[in-house]
C-alpha cells in the first residue's frame, strides 16, 4: 500500500510517518528530507534554501520527480510530504493539521530556536511555499480535496494518530 501523509511544518508529519513506517514493517520517503539535502548540496540553510527556490522553480520540479519517482519503485511505502498527495499515485492520501501556535512549539523543541524567531518562519515559510506551489503546479495547498482523510494531530498523540492511519489501511485492504 502506497500512503501520502502531507501537512505543514510542525503538523507531526514526520513522527507519524516514522512510527507508522514501524507499525506497517514498510519504508518512508520524506520530500522535506530531499529539500533539506539539496540545501546542504548548494550550502545554504532552509530559509536560505527556501528564497532560492522561489526564483528556481527546478528545485520544486525536482523534489517532486524524485519522489514520484522513488514511489513507483515500491508496492509500499509511505511518501511523507507537503505536495505528495499530488505526485504520487497513492491508495491513502492524508493531511495534518494543527494550530499555529502548537506547531510553532513542536518546531522549538526540535530546533531549539526562540517562538519569536519560529513562528516568524513558519509564516515566512509558509508564504514563500504556497507562493510556490500555486506558480509552479496551480496547487492551492489550502485544498483538501486530493485528501482522504484530514486529521488534526494536536487533538491526538503520535501513537494513536498511526493507529487511527492503521484503522483506515484496514478498511481499504478490505475493499480491495
């Protein structure tokens, strides 16, 4: 089973991906894994990384074609990423969501950074990549119509969000 999980920085993407990679015994795909490694290839830090992409629309080209890419070489796999659920042909499409100001507290825990300096680039970030998304594909990443489920992860902890994503590969493995 193929499985897109998207959301925005902060959401619990990727702890949800990695516990569920666990849980499913099948590898993950972080596209935010592929754009943190072409920053370190060109020497830059992600808001760095993140200004010359929007002048570049290659790099967003090239995030895409390599997951899509790498997808199409496994039978499963969750592909962890904000425009996934676009690119690759999935059996489950998910999106997180959650507040603003929990996903700017999970990103200081894990970047050690001040609120002040992360809630300025989550809003920077996010501009700046929805800007993107809309020039380069014609994605409005506020559409949750590509999704099959939205969940909120403030309102669930890590463990019980993958075993809601488990419920729901239940179900579809049954009606396929």
């Amino acid at each position: 089973m193929i499985i897109t999980i998207g959301g925005l920085a902060g959401s619990g993407t990727t702890t949800a991906a990695k516990i569920l990679s666990e849980k499913l015994q099948i590898p993950y795909l972080s596209a935010g894994e592929i754009f943190r490694q072409m920053a370190v290839e060109k020497g830059m830090d992600i808001m760095e990384f993140g200004k010359f992409a929007e002048g570049n629309d290659e790099i967003d080209l090239e995030i895409d074609r390599r997951q899509a890419q790498l997808a199409k070489e496994y039978t499963d796999l969750i592909v962890e990423g904000r425009l996934s659920a676009h690119f690759v042909e999935a059996d489950l499409k998910i999106w997180f969501v959650a507040p603003e100001d929990i996903r700017t507290e999970r990103i200081c825990m894990r970047e050690g950074k001040t609120r002040e300096t992360v809630k300025k680039e989550i809003i920077t970030r996010g501009e700046s990549e929805a800007t993107r998304y809309q020039e380069i594909h014609g994605i409005d990443i506020g559409n949750m119509e590509v999704y099959d489920i939205v969940i909120n992860s403030h309102s669930f902890k890590p463990e019980g969000i993958a075993e809601i994503i488990l419920k729901v590969t239940e179900v579809i493995s049954c009606q396929q």
